[in-house]
C-alpha cells in the first residue's frame, strides 16, 4: 500500500480510500464490519463517508438519515487514532428549510449530529459535498474555520467543485486569513476523463490534494456489464439506480470491450485494471473504492502497488471510438 500527503498537509493517507455508500442502503452493519476490518488490516488508513449516507438515498425517503456514518462510529471503537475519518455535510438531512446547504446554522448542527454519530470527538476531513449557489462563500469558509479552531475538524475539504471553485475560495481565505480547501472529491475513471482539461491541473499547480470517486464508473468498469440489455439481477443498475445507467451508450460499451482486452494482455480483472490506471494519474493522491462486498477491498489492495509503464498508458490514451 502506497500512501501520500493529502495535498498541502503532513497527513499521510492511503492511496486507496474506503467509500461507504453503500453501507446501511445496499449492505446491512455485519457486511459493513467486515469491509471495515478487512481495510484496516490491508493498511487502508482513509474511510470517507457522508451524513447523507444510508438508507436516506433510497427514493422513499428524501433525505439523508446517518445510517453510514453510526455503522462506522461502532466499527472503529478503539480504532480511531488509526483512521483518517472523512466525512461530508450540505445534502438536504429533513423536511425544513434551513436542513441543507452550507450556511452557517445547517453546518454547526450537521457537524454536532456527525459528531455524534461516528462517536468521536474530531473528524479528520470535513468536506462540503456540493457548491451551494445559494449561501456566500465567506459564510461557508468563516464556519469551517470555526470549527477548525475549535478541534471538531482538522482539515477541510471540498467535493464535486469546479477548478474556479475552489481558487474562488481559497483567494477568500487568504484574504479573510481562513482555512483552505485541502482537498477535492471529483469523479473520474476511464470513462469520465473531464478533470483532465482543468481541475487536475489547478489541484497539482496548488498542491491540492485529490481524491476520487466512481474509479470504476460505478460499475461499468467492473466487467458485469456487456450490454444495455444484459444487466445482472442484483446490480444496481437492475435496481434502478441512474446514474449507472447514464453510462450505458454505446461508445461506453466499445470503451469497455478496448479496455478488457488490454486488462486480459495484463493479467488481471477489468476492475483493477480500471482502478490502477487511476492511481497512476500523478495528481490524485486516493481512489475511493466502494465496497459492498470484502474482495472489492482485497482485490483493489493486489493493485495498489502497480505501477504502470509508459507504454502503457500510452496505449490507454490511444484508444478511441
């Protein structure tokens, strides 16, 4: 396992990273447990989760629950010094107005709720998951800042932010002497490559740290999928999900056909083949991989040393449909 300062900071974290979706929605907390003890001991440091996660994501109910984050607050009891705990906060958590957002009072009680959930007294990571249009920076960062100072939260982060985004944000830091965005969570893999044209290269001039999620586009990259019409019974897709399926096109199939050739002329799965061209992108310090099952983590943990010829990757990026 190969680990890397999380942007500017002395934080050590894993190139892999454990994402938690799926625990409390698609996985009960024994098969969470497992996953969890199966990371650690494979010398995953990083977990990340988010308050929204759990059985809240399911379309019956309209907003988040914190099943995610309590599974993992059991889980690491006697564990935490051992973990770089991140998790999110800005998805709508209730029915009232002011339960989403990142405004200063939703934040202050969001934080207290995660807190609380994941029984520590300090989370390693906080990140806003969404740009909020609607509420100002200098309020967003005034109370990350706050709660840095105060010991609830170390480092800050962002997800899904435009490369503008966060240099928007950190001229107000400087400015206002605040906190700065460390890291951003954004989406990337074989078959969503749009970072490349500006956010890679923002984070690695600014020295902020990347990690990333949908290594294996949700799915599509782990192999089960030949066709449109050939989705197995209990795959997300099969459930309904839509953002996997926005993945079926047919230049995504081709795609897919290209690189499973090339993963079979390597010797290994399609899946860690997905996954280990992503840690061989020299600005992203993790990959998220979302486990609902232990192999996820063991087979992405056979990879994570893999480092890639040029050749190689020449031949990745010479692939088109």
């Amino acid at each position: 396992m190969h680990y890397k300062k999380l942007g500017r900071t002395g934080l050590d974290v894993s190139s892999i990273c454990l994402g938690t979706m799926a625990f409390g929605r698609w996985i009960d907390e024994e098969a969470s447990h497992s996953i969890i003890a199966s990371a650690l001991e494979q010398g995953i440091n990083f977990i990340d989760t988010a308050n929204y996660y759990g059985k809240g994501q399911d379309t019956e109910i309209p907003y988040g629950t914190g099943e995610s984050e309590e599974i993992i607050g059991r889980a690491l009891k006697g564990k935490r010094e051992n973990v770089v705990l991140a998790t999110k906060v800005g998805i709508r958590m209730g029915h009232g107005k002011n339960e989403s957002g990142l405004s200063r009072g939703h934040i202050m009680k969001e934080v207290d709720r995660s807190l609380s959930r994941l029984q520590t007294d300090y989370i390693d990571l906080y990140q806003v998951h969404f740009f909020d249009n609607s509420t100002p920076l200098e309020e967003t960062l005034r109370t990350l800042d706050d709660l840095v100072r105060s010991g609830k939260v170390r480092y800050i982060g962002c997800s899904n932010y435009a490369a503008w985004q966060i240099m928007k944000s950190h001229g107000i830091s400087e400015k206002m002497n605040l906190e700065k965005y460390v890291s951003v969570q954004p989406q990337y893999n074989l078959l969503s490559r749009e970072i490349e044209q500006e956010l890679l290269p923002f984070c690695e001039s600014e020295e902020v740290g990347v990690m990333v999620y949908s290594p294996l586009g949700r799915g599509m990259l782990s192999g089960k999928y030949k066709n449109a019409d050939d989705v197995p019974e209990e795959s997300r897709a099969a459930k309904g999900e839509r953002l996997i399926q926005n993945y079926f096109t047919p230049k995504n199939f081709e795609l897919v056909s290209q690189y499973r050739q090339l993963a079979e002329k390597n010797e290994v799965s399609l899946s860690q083949f997905a996954l280990s061209w992503v840690l061989n992108q020299p600005e992203v310090t993790s990959a998220i991989v979302g486990a609902s099952k232990v192999h996820h983590v063991t087979d992405a943990v056979k990879i994570s040393d893999w480092r890639w010829s040029e050749e190689l990757l020449q031949n990745v990026n010479e692939i088109v449909v």
